[in-house]
C-alpha cells in the first residue's frame, strides 16, 4: 500500500519529465484548445527561454492576456500552476543551453539603451533581435535535418518554391541560388491566383520548399495541402512546431518569432536559405573542399569564354 505521504509526493511530480515531452503534449492538444490557449501556446513555444526567465506577469502581459490564463493553461497539462511548468522550461535552459541567462542579460541591457537613442535605437533594437534568433536558430537547427534537404532537392526533377506577403522574398532569393545551381525551379507566384493551379503539376519526383510564418499565407497552406496529396516532399520553413505547415513538412525549419513585434525580420530566414543552397552544392559537388554558389556575373563571364574559346 501506498503511503499518504507518498502519494502526495507523487501528486507533486511535473506530468512531463522534460520540455520535449511538454512541446509533444502542447502539439497533440493544440486542435482542440479553446482560442485563448492556442494564443498562449504558440507564445511559449516560440519563446521558451522568455517563459524559463521571465516572471508570469511579464509573460502574461507579452502574451497580451491576464496572468490567470497562463495558471489555467498549465493546469490543463496537469501541472499544479504556471510556476511547475515553468520549472520544466527553466531546466531545458540549464542543461541545453549553458550561458544563455547572461546572454539575455546582455541583450537586455543593450534593449534598455535604446530608449534613449530615438530612431538609431531602433535599428539597434532590431539588430539585438536578430543576433538572439539567429543564435538560437543555431541552436535549434539540426545538421541531420539539413542533409536531408539537400538530398531531396539534389534529386528533384523539378523544385517548387511558394512564398507569400513576408515569406515572399525569402522564396524569390531561394529561386535565384537553386538557379545558379543549375536546378530546375519552379516559384509559384501568386499573381494571377495561378499558384494552385502550378502547383497540381507537381509529382512525387519534385519537391515543393514552403515559406510561412504567421498569420499564415492560405494560399501557401493550400499549395502544401497539394503536395501532401501528391505524395510531394514538403520543405517547410515556419515559426513552430503548431504551425499549418508542420503537418505537411517531410523537413522541417522552425525559426520562432516574437508573436507581437510589428514585422519579421527576415535575417534568420536568410541566412538558413544560403545555408540550406550551400548544403545542396556539398551535395552536388562533394569533391569540392569549400561549396561555393556561381553568381551571375561569374556564369556570364564563363560563357563568354566558352564562346570564344569554341570560335578560335
């Protein structure tokens, strides 16, 4: 028999042994929360060291909903109250990333400075945001996940790009690198309402490379809905975990954002396109020490060149 004292302890336990098991947890439930819960879980998975560091008033006033809501939020995984969950954050912060805590207390000096430095304090505000999310970009961003996208853009007959409002550039720069990589690419534009259409072109010998974030492109949501049909390969890169797109994703990139900052920065995104571009042209020339991707100008030089060198 169980003693009282022992059950107690037992009832004290966290329902989740890790923050794995917590994100797994909040992605199963996700359909089925009501409103409010959805907007506080797309918040803390987006910003786990924010909800590890942080007190709950100013998680909750981020959030833009009252402190209880968060308290409800946990007791609805089964913790006793926020401060449970939140201990389950605050130890994936301590074994998984040693030396963040000052980090942000460096970032957040840096942030307090801008207050004083009017329009100059802007780009510097947005400039310490970038440098936070592409450190943890790095962080989060598997090698193994990488190599894997390179392996299916490498044999694509034909390589299908959508991207839409903000995501739009990070497709249109993604076209421009694969092209100088002599692959055959496809960027489903949206104008005309045409996409869809291209998209139902694809086979299951292409793959389609998805760009969302939120409030999500459902134009982009419907073109992944399209390749999953089609038994296409989906690369997507989005926010989260909980994201339309994550459904449909064979590869998944997440890059989480602050839900409430006015626009996207689109630094992270970049940077991961170039990388995801200089994967494949390891993949396409394995002999090659340092990848490189040809620019344009080079491309036409050597053209030139061949040209002459085949009239002499």
């Amino acid at each position: 028999m169980v003693s009282r004292s022992e059950a107690e302890k037992k009832s004290q336990l966290p329902p989740h042994k890790n923050y794995e098991q917590v994100v797994n947890d909040i992605t199963a439930r996700y359909p089925d929360l009501s409103e409010r819960f959805q907007q506080v879980a797309r918040f803390i998975m987006q910003n786990p060291n924010v909800v590890a560091l942080e007190s709950i008033n100013a998680i909750a006033q981020k959030c833009g909903l009252h402190p209880s809501t968060l308290v409800r939020f946990a007791q609805n995984l089964g913790y006793s109250g926020f401060k449970q969950m939140q201990s389950v954050f605050q130890t994936r912060l301590a074994t998984s990333a040693p030396g963040y805590n000052e980090r942000i207390v460096a970032l957040e000096s840096d942030l307090q400075k801008n207050q004083k430095q009017g329009s100059l304090g802007f780009l510097q505000n947005l400039v310490v945001r970038d440098i936070a999310t592409l450190q943890g970009m790095l962080e989060s961003i598997k090698a193994s996940d990488l190599d894997k996208c390179a392996g299916y853009l490498k044999k694509a007959d034909t390589i299908f790009i959508a991207g839409q409002l903000r995501s739009e550039p990070v497709a249109i720069l993604m076209r421009y690198l694969l092209t100088m990589l002599n692959r055959k690419v496809v960027l489903l534009d949206m104008a005309g309402g045409l996409a869809p259409h291209m998209a139902m072109n694809m086979t299951k010998q292409d793959a389609l490379i998805a760009v969302s974030f939120r409030h999500y492109a459902q134009e982009v949501m419907n073109i992944a809905d399209i390749a999953e049909a089609k038994s296409v390969p989906v690369i997507a890169i989005t926010d989260s975990v909980l994201s339309p797109l994550a459904k449909n994703a064979t590869v998944l990139f997440t890059i989480p954002e602050e839900e409430y900052s006015f626009s996207r920065s689109l630094a992270a995104p970049v940077c991961l396109v170039q990388c995801m571009a200089l994967s494949l042209a390891a993949a396409l020339h394995p002999e090659e020490e340092q990848p490189r991707i040809e620019t344009l100008t080079e491309r036409t030089l050597r053209a030139e060149e061949h040209k002459k060198a085949v009239n002499k």
